[in-house]
C-alpha cells in the first residue's frame, strides 16, 4: 500500500491560503483569548479541589444547588467521569468570614452532643482554625477524639500531658464534605481526589511553566542554529509559536461548551503543550533535513522548487507519522479516562495543526525570510 | 553470520536485561496479589471471630500477619525493592508541601514582641509570600529602613545586626531541619510503608504517603508541636521479672491471682494468642524442633531477644517482630502483669548490627516523664576537643535546671530515655548530679548521630510550625481505574499502530511492530533498572511513544522504497535508506528529547514521571529502529528472503 506516491504538490505556491487558514485560526483564538479568556486549574491559581464518587448517578443540577446552599457563594460544580463522579472546585482556600459562624456552631452542637454542658472557652479563631480550651486535660482528649470520629479535623494543641486546648482545622474542602453528607443522605460518596493548592505555589508553578515552555524554544533555536541554519531555526520556531497559540485559542474557544470534556489549563496541559512542541518541531525537521539534502544535490535549483519537492517526498512520512499518533492519541482521549483527557485533547488537536504547520508555515516561513533579506539559503 | 553476531549479542542482552530487571516486578505483582488475598481471608476469619474489635485493631493485626508473612520470605521485600514503582496518581495517597512558618519561629525568638515587632513581621510575611527573599532578610531589611536595631528584639545589645541576622538565618534553617525530624520521626511510628520525605528550597518540606487511607489523621501528624520527654529506664533487676511474667502468660503459663484474672477473659482473647502462633509458625524456617519448642514455651523471649551477656534487659527486636510484639504487649492479660507505672518503648529509628539485621532495642521506661521538653533552651552538636569524641551539649532554664539537678541527682548510674513523640532517641547513663542547667551527652556513634539528638532536643524547645501549602490526594480507587485505563489505552493502541504498519508496510511492517514491541519492552525495563516512578501521565508518555517510536521505521522505510524506486537492488537499497534517513531521524529525536529534559527539570512529581518515560522511549524507539530493525531487515537481505515494504 502507498499514499502520495511520485506526489507532487506547488505547497509554496498556495501559500496564501496557509496564510488566510492560519491568520483566521489565529484571529478566532485571539477573540476568544480576549472574550471568554482561559480557564485555569487550580494548579495555577490556587484554590480547592475535590472529586467525589457517589454510589448512585447524581443529578449534577442538584448537587449544585446543594453546594451552593452551603454559602460558601461562587462554586464550580461539574460532573467528573461517569454520573457517578462530581468534581467540586472554588479558589478560596480557607472558610470565608461570613461562614465561620456557621463552621463555630456545628463544632459547638457536636461538643453538646458529646458532653452536654461542659465549661469551654472559645479562645483563637484564625481564618483556618478555631482553637477551644477546656478545664481539664482529660475532658479535652475526649472531646478532641469525639470530634476526630464524627469527621472533624480536630486535635491537641500540644503533645504535653497537661495540654487542655483544642484545635480544630476548617478547611475548605472539609467544609464542603461535611454539608454534602449532611444534604445527600440517601447516596453516599467516597473522596476520589483531593487537592489544595496555596496561591503562592499557584504562581510558581506558572512561573515554571512558562519559564519551561521558554527554555524549551531557546533550546530548540539554538540546536537548529548550529545543525542548520538560522533560517531554519526562525522558521521552525515561528512555527511553533504558530502550532502553542492557535491550539491554546482552541482551548479558550472550547472550554465548557463540550460535554465531559474538561479544558482547565493544569500542569498536565502545560506538559502536553511542551510535548507538543516537541513533536511538531520533530515533524519540521524532518522536512527541513530533507531541504538540506536536496539543496546539496541540486546546488543551483530554486529554493522554491527545492522546498516544494522536498514536502512533497516527506509528505507520506509526514502523514502516516502523524496518523500513528493520532491513532494512540485518540486511544488515550476515548478510553484513558478523565484524568488525562485535556492531556489527549491537547495533543490531538496540537499534532493535526503541528503537522500542517510543518507542511505549510514552517518551510514557507524560511522561503519568506530567504526572499525577503535576498538569503542565499545554501549547505 | 558473523557480521551480524556482535549487533546480535547486544539486542540478545538488551533484551535479557530488560526482562531481568523487570521480573522482580512481575513476581511482586504476583506477590502482592497473593499476600493481598491471604490478608483479606483473615480479615473475613478476624471479624466473625472477634465481632467488638475495633477496625484498627483488625488491621494491626493484619499488619503483623502481613510483617511475618515478610519475614518469612525475604525475597519478597527484595522484589519488591527493585519493582516498578508506581506513583501518588496509580497507588493512591497523598503528598504535601509544608513549609515552615518562619515569621511565627521569629516571633518565638524576639525577647519582648512589642506592637511595631509585630507589624513589622506581619509586613515582611506579607511580603515573603510574593518574592523568594526569606523573611529573615526582609525583616532586618525592614528594621534597618525604620532605623531599628535588631538587637532591640534579639540577641544582647552588643550584638552588631549581621551577628543577630546570620544567628537567626541560621534558627531558620535549623527550624527546617527540625521539621524534617519531627515528620519522619512520626511518619515511621505512624507505620506508612515506602514514605518519601524531602526538604525543597530554604524552607519546603516534602511529604508523600503512599496508600494513606485516613487523609485527616496523616495531616494531623504532620502537623502540631513534637512532645520531647526525659523517662526514667528502669534497670534489669525491675524488668526482667517484667519480661519474665510476660513471657508466661503468653506462653499459657498459669503462675498467680495476676494471671488467674487474665484467664476469665480468656474467652475473647484467645484468638490474638492463636493469631501470633499462627503467625510465628509461618516465620519458623525448616529448623530442628528445639527451636519451635522454645518459640512455643517463650514466645517473648523469642522475639524480643536479651544480651545475655549484658547487665541490662534492653530487648533486641527484629524491626519485622516490632508490630507483632507490640500486639502481645498490647493484650489485656499481658498488661495485666506489667506494673501500672511502667511502659515498654522502642527506638525511634532501627539499627543495623554487624551481620546486616536490622532492630529497634525496646526499653522499659516509666510512664510519667520527669521533664518535658518545654525547658530546654538550646542544644549543640560538636566533637569534644579533648577525646574527639561527637558530644551533645544541652542548655535548661533556670526552672528546668532545679528540676534537672533533683532527678540526676537521685539517678545517679541509671539511664534516661530522651523521647520524641514517643518514640526513643537515645538513652544515656547518668553520670552525676547536673546542676548548673547544662549537660553533656555522649556515646553518639558518629556527628551525625549527635546532630540528630541535637536537632530532637530543640524539637521541644522551639516547635517548628509548619503550614501546609499543597496538598494532592488520590483515593486508591481513582488509582486503580487509571491504571487499568492506562493499561487499556498501551494495548489498544500497541494493537492499532501494529496492525497498520503490518498493512501499510506488510513484511517490513511485521518487522516495526516487532520493534515496538522491543520498544515497549526496554522502556519497562529502564525504567525498572532506574527505580523509576511509574505515573499515570507517565503512562501516556508510554502511549505517546507507540505512536510516535515507529517515526523512525516510517522514514526509514520510505527511503528504502525511495531508493528501491531508482532501481537499486534490495541491499543497496537498505543499506542507503538507513543511512540517508539517518541524519533526520538523530536531528528530530534530539529536539524532542531537549523538550523532554526541559520538562523534567521544570515539573513536579507525575509530569517528571512523563519526561522521564518520554525520554526513555526516545532511546529505547531509536534503538530498535537503527539497531534492531536494520539487523532484522540484513538478516533477511543476506539470506535471500524477499523484503517487501508495501
């Protein structure tokens, strides 16, 4: 079996649609980028995670209301997976001012229930922890580990034996389990994932992020610089910012509106994102060498003509790699689960655009350059 | 035949390695599964038995059944050190950042924290959470613009402020220090197996608890303030009938009124009794019978093992008996016959004797400390000039040193047991009485052993709060879907790229998917070899690399075809294709690979999982397609069997 056998095709000559396809796909990225902006993964704005798995389907619509009737205000409720799975996110990472009396009176009817009456003092509330203290030792440790087992995050102040004081840790997330339980009695969930992120580590890791996708393009424009020649190392790169843009203007233009597709922007898209470029610049040096051969053979051919039939015999190598990894791809998008699904998304759509920027903005690109500063491209 | 022989060893032991560095982790799979169903089948037996046991009581039992099952068979510990490790994201568990709150270290340290102090402080934390300077720096800096000195607030007022600022920056990093201690110090009490604890940066703590089930009570114990003790050890004359009454009752012997008590519990106890048996019948090796005689009649003293030519009742316990013995102790009619004032305690940290066995040496201290940590002002690791020898020195305050010169003075050639968060760090021989508030400790092994009592010490003095910035858990049941999914997702996709290049490319083809089968293989088996932690996006990193690893063949072949098409015979055609395709297949690896070290060094823990298995498949696809695959094809060449790509 053979595709594009003895194929010839004027790529450079129907730049101009490459251009227009290009500059639109771009343009709609950019409108979206500014209209509907990015949605972010706590990973990089910080914030609270979970992700429950009930026993029975959930009504998403439901739960929503539900968490939203803890008064904890804006909060993002999905599905995650199946029916079964709810995934809970807010940006807030402690119990805001207006809740804590609520969080103060469930701590305060649970110690009723345990001892009814018993002298306590309520004596430090931070925003993520109430601290109580009792008469006596003994009468803490019970309370501390009545607390403990009805799901409160409660313990000893200090490990001295005469420690009478009590705190009790109000997270977020914890917050939100707690009155779900309370609210959804007659389907049970267990906790599939939990995540906290602090919003200081929030803005290191997008500093790594974008300081890795940097170094990553320096890397790469320095290697090709020396293996071939700056031109090469231009256009491959300008192509890549092509392949990262347009598939992250996907991304902004996607976000909430397919069903079962979460496209937060975490460290794992950041991941597929460097992969990506890693395999579109792989697509494009693999024409680029052919460039180089050819233009060694045939030392007083065109450039244009060189570079048209140097795409054109890396075309089935280009397709049918490309097609492989679609193919795997694809696997991963369908059956590799929620986890990874953005991670697959990215990768699918960032491969079909790296393959045809590889085709047709890379190489057109160098053409452009070499014509434009009257280049000598030669080896 | 004989050019071909050298490229032959080397995929024949590329090959072997891979599967020899890859068996430990099939037989751990296998293993697993087995202990995995023997534990859950006592489970079953332990619960219709004992219907009041409380749920952590099953599992401690369960865990000395799973300890013994392990002691019996060291090989299972060893295949289960050089498997696959699998990550945070396939096991299940969690992992947290802390990091120590130096602004709360630094108002524990100011001499008299006024108002300005304090909103200095709360001005330089502010300020720390945005930029990298520590808030040590910030805070002098800040001081130093106000026009304060910092000896206002620390050290005396001679002090010049780079002294004051290069002692706190070193409290600073001592806190980190400390944290680090008090962590792993509980984490291994707590009992989590194959725990990873690192320090990150000035002040970053990181923790992952593999399989961690109670999410709340693992955040508990990585947080909170250390208790340090001072215990009395009692001296053999007092623990050895201790032992020895231990030893009976547990061996069924009926001796006094003590023990007649314990018997009218018998009724619910005797299945404990029947599970250590069982338990110890499973470590007994084929031994003669004396042996299993004396395991029967002292089953203490079969496990908690005495010098017996040494004058204290310290027991040597083997670190797989810990759990076991801690449940016989643990029995109501055992307790029965330890006096009330008194407890048995283990090392904190196990030791290792000459013959490469590892125990923890279990003391018997009494219950109520003497002095609690609270008193302690400081604590210096150093090596004495006179004998070299690596001494602690240890400050009290003037209370505690009253206190200090009562007990050493009554305790004189008796030992004190120096306990952190209940665990024993050292147990030194009171020489004298102390009194002055400052002592002396040695007989450390090395510095390092004394920095870490130095470092337990201050633990009680100056507490070391840590917040947690991060936190990531993962139920294990999200765990094994993803690893099914990934399993899933690596066949299909194996399955689909294999069938179409067998199409496309038809004998060549087979030889591709033949490789990639190679590909998948050594990606495995580096990854064993490498003790590398296996992630879920570590796994797609695999799946990625299916697709991408037969690039290589793609080109490769399209120039064979290309060659052939100038009428080339097949040899010459082989031979040019490979070297032609060369350059363009070394060229895009290369920057692929770039990106994925990029990545390694840039991501945190599942992406580096990622990096890392894509940078293994780099190597491992050009390895099959330049070595194994143009072996196969010359092979085929030099024996005449038709070649056919497509």
């Amino acid at each position: 079996m053979r595709f594009f056998e003895n194929f010839n095709f004027d790529f450079l000559g129907k730049r101009k649609f490459a251009y227009a396809l290009s500059g639109s796909l771009f343009l709609i990225g950019l409108i979206a980028a500014f209209t509907r902006g990015f949605q972010f993964g706590i990973d990089f704005k910080g914030g609270s995670e979970i992700v429950l798995q009930f026993e029975k389907p959930i009504n998403i619509a439901e739960v929503r209301a539900d968490v939203e009737n803890i008064g904890l205000g804006n909060m993002e409720v999905k599905t995650f997976g199946g029916e079964t799975g709810v995934m809970i996110r807010t940006e807030m990472q402690v119990v805001p001012v207006e809740v804590y009396p609520k969080v103060i009176e469930g701590i305060e009817a649970e110690i009723e229930k345990l001892m009814p009456g018993v002298p306590r003092k309520l004596i430090d509330s931070s925003a993520s922890s109430v601290t109580y203290a009792f008469e006596n030792p003994d009468t803490a440790n019970q309370i501390i580990d009545g607390l403990f087992a009805s799901g409160f995050q409660s313990g000893r102040v200090s490990e001295e034996p005469d420690n009478v004081e009590m705190l009790v840790s109000v997270g977020i997330a914890d917050w939100i389990k707690e009155n779900l339980r309370a609210k959804i009695t007659d389907n049970t969930f267990t906790v599939l994932k939990e995540d906290r992120v602090g919003p200081k580590i929030g803005a290191e890791l997008k500093r790594d992020a974008l300081l890795a996708i940097f170094f990553a393009l320096i890397a790469i424009l320095v290697y090709l610089g020396f293996r071939f020649k700056f031109v090469f190392a231009f256009g491959a790169v300008a192509a890549l910012f092509h392949d990262v843009l347009i598939t992250l203007g996907l991304f902004s233009l996607l976000y909430g509106l397919i069903p079962g597709l979460n496209l937060d922007i975490d460290l794992t898209v950041v991941a597929a994102f460097l992969t990506l470029i890693g395999y579109s610049i792989n697509d494009t040096v693999i024409v680029f060498d052919r460039v180089r051969e050819n233009l060694k053979i045939h030392k007083t051919r065109p450039l244009f003509d060189v570079i048209n039939t140097s795409i054109s015999q890396t075309m089935s190598r280009t397709v049918i790699t490309g097609g492989t990894t679609l193919l795997t791809v694809l696997v991963l998008m369908i059956f590799g689960g929620e986890v990874l699904r953005a991670f697959a998304f990215t990768l699918f759509f960032g491969i079909i655009i790296g393959t045809y920027s590889s085709i047709f903005v890379a190489s057109t690109l160098v053409y452009e350059y070499a014509t434009k500063y009257h280049k000598k491209v030669e080896f | 035949m004989k050019e071909f022989r050298f490229r032959l060893i080397i995929i024949v032991a590329a090959i072997a390695l891979s599967i020899y560095l890859l068996y430990p982790t099939y037989l751990d799979y296998q293993n697993s599964s087995d202990i995995k169903q023997t534990l859950e089948l006592k489970r079953l037996q332990l619960v219709k038995e004992n219907p009041d046991f409380t749920k952590s009581q099953i599992d401690k039992l369960l865990r000395a059944n799973e300890d013994s099952i392990l002691a019996a068979n060291p090989d299972i510990v060893k295949n289960k050190e050089k498997r696959v490790k699998l990550g945070l994201d396939l096991q299940g568990g969690m992992r947290v950042v802390l990091e120590v709150n130096t602004g709360k270290l630094l108002e524990k340290l100011a001499k008299n924290p006024d108002e300005t102090f304090r909103a200095v402080l709360a001005e330089a934390q502010q300020e720390s959470e945005r930029t990298d300077e520590s808030v040590v720096d910030i805070l002098a800096r800040k001081f130093t613009e106000r026009g304060i000195r910092l000896s206002r607030y620390f050290g005396t007022i001679r002090d010049e402020d780079s002294q004051i600022l290069s002692s706190l920056t070193d409290n600073a990093e001592d806190a980190v220090n400390r944290a680090v201690e008090i962590i792993r110090n509980r984490v291994d009490q707590y009992g989590v197996s194959e725990p990873s604890i690192q320090r990150q940066g000035s002040r970053r703590i990181i923790v992952e608890l593999p399989g961690i089930a109670r999410e709340e009570e693992a955040k508990k114990l990585l947080q909170g303030t250390a208790l340090l003790e001072f215990r009395i050890v009692r001296e053999a004359d007092f623990t050895f009938p201790v032992m020895q009454k231990i030893d009976d009752v547990l061996a069924g012997k009926v001796l006094d009124d003590t023990t007649q008590v314990a018997s009218e519990d018998k009724a619910t106890e005797t299945t404990p009794t029947d599970t250590s048996i069982a338990a110890a019948d499973t470590t007994t090796p084929e031994g003669e019978l004396s042996e299993e005689e004396f395991r029967k009649q002292h089953p203490f003293f079969s496990i908690a093992l005495l010098d017996p030519q040494g004058r204290s009742a310290d027991a040597y316990v083997k670190v797989e008996d810990k759990n076991k013995l801690e449940l016989m102790l643990n029995r109501p009619d055992v307790q029965k016959v330890i006096p009330n004032n008194v407890e048995f305690k283990f090392q904190a940290r196990s030791q290792t004797d000459a013959e490469g066995n590892e125990f923890f040496v279990m003391y018997l201290v009494n219950k109520d400390p003497e002095l609690t940590g609270g008193v302690i002002t400081d604590a210096t690791a150093n090596i004495d000039p006179n004998t070299s020898a690596p001494i602690v020195t240890m400050t009290m305050n003037s209370e505690g040193a009253t206190e200090w010169a009562r007990i050493t003075g009554a305790n004189v050639n008796k030992r004190i047991a120096i306990m952190l968060d209940g665990g024993i760090f050292s147990a030194p021989v009171v020489k004298g009485k102390i009194p002055g508030g400052r002592s002396q400790i040695e007989g450390m092994a090395d510095l390092n052993e004394a920095k870490l009592l130095e470092i337990v010490l201050k633990a009680g003095a100056l507490p070391a709060p840590v917040d947690i910035i991060e936190e990531r858990s993962v139920g294990p049941s999200l765990g094994e879907d993803s690893i099914n999914k990934g399993l899933l997702s690596v066949i299909l996709g194996y399955a689909l790229v294999g069938i179409f290049m067998i199409i496309y490319y038809r004998r060549a083809g087979t030889i591709a998917a033949a490789a990639l089968t190679f590909t998948i293989l050594f990606i495995l088996g580096v990854l064993a070899g490498f003790n590398a932690t296996l992630t879920l996006p570590g796994i797609a990193g695999i799946i990625l690399t299916i697709g991408m690893a037969v690039d290589a063949n793609v080109l490769i072949f399209e120039r064979i075809r290309e060659e052939m098409a100038t009428g080339k015979t097949i040899k010459a055609s082989v031979d040019s294709g490979f070297s032609r395709a060369y350059s363009a297949i070394i060229d895009s690896n290369i920057t692929t690979f770039f990106t994925g070290i990029i990545l390694y060094q840039f991501g945190t823990g599942p992406i580096q999982g990622f990096a890392l298995t894509l940078m293994i498949g780099i190597a491992a696809s050009l390895f099959s397609a330049l070595v194994v695959t143009r072996l196969i094809l010359d092979l085929m060449v030099s024996k005449n069997i038709p070649v056919t790509i497509g």
